[in-house]
C-alpha cells in the first residue's frame, strides 16, 4: 500500500512540473482548503438569498403590517410571532423580510462599485502600463494623492457632493475610491510584463505596440487585479454600508439597505439593539466571506506557492 501511495505521488508530481497550468494547480489546492470552502459556502449562500429574496420574504417589506404594535411614546415594537420571525421595526414592518430583501440591495451596491472601480481601473492601468512616460507620470500621481486620503473619507466626501443621495451616488462614491487600488495593481503587472520573454519575441518580430498590449501583455496582468476584486468586494459592501449609515444613501427607505436599517436605529440602540445587531451580524459575514475567498485565491495563484 506505501508503495502505491508513493508512485502516485511521484507521477502527480512530476506531471504538474511537466506542464500543468497555474489555474489547474491553484484549483486543485483551492478545492483542498477549508478557508476558501468556508468563504465560498458564505458568499454562496449571500448570493442565492439576495437573487430570491423577493420571493423568499414572507411579508412585503414597504408595508407597516405591524403598525398598531408600534407604541411610540413606550418606545415599543412588534416583538416575534407567528409570520413575524423577528418581529417589527419602528415603523411597524416585518423585519425578517427586510432584512432578506435589504441582502439584494447590498449585492447590488458592492457588485456596481466594484465593476465600475475596476472598469476604471483597467483604463488608467493600461494606459500607465502600456505608454510609460509622462501619461505614466501623471496618472501615478493622481493615483497617489488618491490612495494618500482614508478611502472612507474620500467616499464620504465624493457622496456628500450629490445634491440628491441615491443608491446610484452611493455605488459611483465607492467605486472611484477603488479605481486607483486596481489602477497601480495592473500598472505594477504590465510593468513585469514588459521584459517577460514572449513580449520581448513578439517585439523583435515586429509586431505592432497595441497588438502586444492587448494579446500578450494585459491578459497575462489581469490574474492578480481579478482576485483582488474579491477582496475589494468586501470592502465595497461596508464603505457603502457606511454611507447609508451616515445618511448619504437612498432615501427611500421602502428598498432596505443593511447599512440604511443600521442607521435607521441608531437612536433606539440601548433599548432594542437587536435591531442593529442582525443588520451588523449579515455585513461582518459577509465581508468575511469575501475576504477568506480572496485571500486564499491570492496565495493560490501566487507562482511562489506552486509545489
């Protein structure tokens, strides 16, 4: 038995030094490893509820069903009961429901910005990347006084300059604090990939400058910006909780957002925190969820890690 163990072994290994790709290796050790399972079965889970959510809540959301429970002047609420998992908010609507459909809104938020903040980001990397000189200059610069400012900051002050808050500022506020994140992340790739070998072979053959950008060097800078979009969702999801919390997300409180019912209920905290508590549990969750994935996709197809 010890020895077939040890010829499997042998024959695994010297067919991944034979030739098996960077992905099928990082696959194969992503499939073995707890964190990543745990962060994949948590984001998992977000996604299907925040897709089903509007038929997976019991009650409509926007309707103050409960409203004859709500005493004001007591400062009491609806408390769990039959149809009601967790009871009522403050103005008397199933919070189990908002809670479900406030998920949907969530992943809308952070999915946007970070589309959008890596749309921008591959923009202004590839033109540093690919042009170098002055154009590499002045978008480093820029990128720099960016990164410079507390991106909660900065966010704050982009969303803050909308007349109107909406949800639409909310996702255009985070997403450019995360332009200049994947900005230099792809720069510093193209960059490496300037003297790889098969861009110097493409160069001495004489193909044109943006044929080898756009074939040779950006698909090969791409990986490492990608896994970092995972860890960027993470950070998407509690800047725009954040702003909702502040006051600078969509007013119309009939779409619940996590961040939104946090702030919601910050005056009545002492008496029912669980208010704030579910909202607060689902965003730690989450963001967790995203980080365990992108970390291990990091370490995975780090090329230092292959064995």
């Amino acid at each position: 038995m010890a020895l077939g163990v040890s010829k499997k072994e042998k024959i695994d290994g010297l067919a991944e030094s034979a030739g098996v790709s960077l992905a099928a290796s990082a696959w194969k050790r992503l499939r073995r490893s707890p964190v990543f399972l745990t962060g994949a079965v948590i984001i998992g889970i977000f996604i299907v509820l925040s897709l089903l959510s509007p038929w997976l809540a019991p009650q409509d959301p926007s309707v103050p069903m409960l409203i004859d429970q709500v005493v004001k002047a007591r400062n009491e609420i609806p408390p769990p009961q039959p149809g009601h998992l967790l009871g009522g908010d403050l103005q008397g609507r199933d919070f189990f429901s908002r809670l479900l459909v406030g998920s949907q809104q969530t992943l809308i938020v952070g999915v946007g910005a970070t589309i959008i903040g890596l749309t921008g980001g591959l923009i202004l990397g590839t033109l540093a990347g690919a042009l170098g000189g002055w154009v590499d200059s002045i978008v480093m610069r820029v990128v720099d006084v960016m990164l410079s400012l507390p991106s909660l900051l900065l966010a704050f002050s982009i969303a803050a300059m909308f007349a109107r808050p909406s949800q639409f500022t909310v996702i255009l506020a985070v997403a450019i604090v995360q332009i200049p994140v994947f900005a230099r992340l792809l720069r510093g790739s193209m960059l490496a990939q300037r003297h790889s070998d098969h861009v110097l072979a493409a160069t001495a053959l004489g193909v044109k400058k943006g044929a080898i950008v756009f074939r040779h060097m950006l698909p090969n800078s791409l990986s490492p910006v990608i896994v970092q979009s995972t860890l960027v969702l993470a950070t998407a999801i509690i800047e725009a909780a954040a702003l909702s919390f502040l006051g600078l997300g969509n007013p119309d409180d009939r779409l619940p957002e996590w961040g939104q019912m946090l702030g919601d209920v910050q005056n009545v905290f002492d008496t029912h925190p669980h208010l704030a508590a579910w909202p607060a549990i689902c965003i730690i969750i989450v963001a967790l969820g995203f980080t365990l994935m992108g970390e291990t996709l990091r370490e995975a197809l780090d090329p230092k890690n292959r064995r």
